[in-house]
C-alpha cells in the first residue's frame, strides 16, 4: 500500500545555506523524490542527510516524535531541526497515522510504557504482552515491531539494525516482507544493513550522490563492502606491524 506519493524539498524556502542541513548540495539540488513501492529505503555516510530527511517527513507527515528530556549541545545549531518547514509531502488519498522509530527514542519509550503499565497492565498486551524493559534490547525491539506493525499506517525507522543481530535482521526483513503482502502498510527506513535491503520490490533511495537518486541493491557500497569482505577478509586486516 502506498500512502505517501512524494516529497518535494523547496530549497527556495532555505532559511540559511551555511548551516546543516541547509548547506548539503543535496539537499539544495534534489527536488522530488517519489515513493511508488510499499518499502523505501535511504542509505548514505553519516552526515550525508538520510536520518535528517527522513525525520522531517515524519514531522511533516504528522508523526509525533519521541523526544528527550535534556538535549544539551556543546554548539547549538538553530537549524538543524528545520527541514521539515521547506517540504511539502503528497499523499495518495489522504493522511494516515503511523510512528516514527529511533533506538534512542525507543529506549525513552520502553521507560514510560513500564510506568503506564503500572496502572494499566493491559497496556503491554500491545506491544507483545511482555514488559518491554524486562527483555534483551533486541528482543524488545522485535516485540514493539511484531506488535506496532500490524497497524494500518506509515512508519518511519532511523536504522533499526543498531541492537539487533544478524539473526534479527533477518526476521526483521520477513516481518517487513509480510507487511508488505498484506499491504496494509508504507515504511520509509533509514539503514546501513545489507540484510535489509535485500527486501524484495522495495526502492532504495542514495544518498552518497550529487543528487538523492535510486540504485539498485547489488550497486550498493553495503552490499559490495560485505560480499567482498565475507570473500576475502585478509584483505581488510591491517597486518601486523611486528
């Protein structure tokens, strides 16, 4: 199912072309990109854009974001939380509910549905039926995604691959690869795991180019980096200096 048909990034509309992420060129020379699969993933270095961008779709998709308490920044940047305000979003038909997934985020959350359940332990009964602190972070994760998942909506993951094992990747990419047959959901996902961009009629959006633009899985840095290291790890291994 697709929800979301397109983002259109205004840079006309940039506040200040020196401050991140303003002052990305890929930002200042992409201005379309379009979403025609039910998984679509951004991948890039860190700083390239990906996990900013896709924060600011949530916000603009009317996604509530988890936030700490205390953000405390040795230079603050006034910009940086921004982009959202020079994008406009298209949605097939109309606007749906959905979440928006960070490890940080998740960990916050994890704390407050605990105290909720204090109260209310049928709470849990949403996420699993199990206390989400009590289990192994990974473990904890599939349970939110098994559970989360199953309703209709759109969902925005910033690289969901930082506590999980191989192991759970993959059954995280057959969870999505089932999703994606029900076809009751839309997911935007923001990932460095070669294992979850092997999921299948999925696009995968670049973002280590002049402008954001598609690439196919077996083109991608990830995909080739971990094929030629499994092949030939000796040569990734500094020798010995003695």
């Amino acid at each position: 199912m697709i929800y979301l048909k397109q983002v259109n990034i205004h840079s006309d509309k940039f506040p200040v072309l020196d401050f991140y992420p303003f002052h990305l060129k890929i930002f200042q020379d992409t201005d379309t990109l379009s979403f025609d699969t039910p998984i679509t993933f951004f991948i890039g270095e860190n700083g390239t854009g990906k996990s900013t961008l896709l924060k600011a779709l949530a916000i603009r998709c009317g996604i509530h974001i988890w936030q700490s308490e205390f953000n405390l920044r040795y230079e603050n940047n006034p910009y940086e939380e921004d982009l959202y305000k020079t994008i406009s979003v298209q949605w097939e038909t109309a606007p749906v509910p959905g979440s928006f997934f960070g490890s940080q985020i998740f960990s916050h959350f994890a704390k407050n549905l605990e105290e909720w359940a204090l109260n209310d332990a049928a709470m849990l009964n949403y996420f699993g039926g199990k206390s989400l602190i009590t289990q192994s972070h990974g473990q904890s994760l599939m349970s939110y995604f098994q559970s989360r998942y199953t309703i209709k909506g759109i969902y925005f993951l910033d690289e969901p691959e930082t506590a999980l094992s191989p192991s759970s990747l993959i059954e995280l990419l057959n969870l999505l690869i089932k999703i994606q047959r029900q076809g009751h959901a839309q997911f935007i996902i923001a990932t460095h795991s070669p294992f979850l961009l092997a999921c299948p009629h999925s696009r995968i959006y670049s973002f280590d180019t002049p402008r954001i633009e598609p690439i196919t899985y077996k083109d991608t840095e990830y995909y080739q980096l971990y094929k030629n290291f499994m092949n030939h790890p000796e040569k990734f291994i500094e020798p010995d200096p003695d």
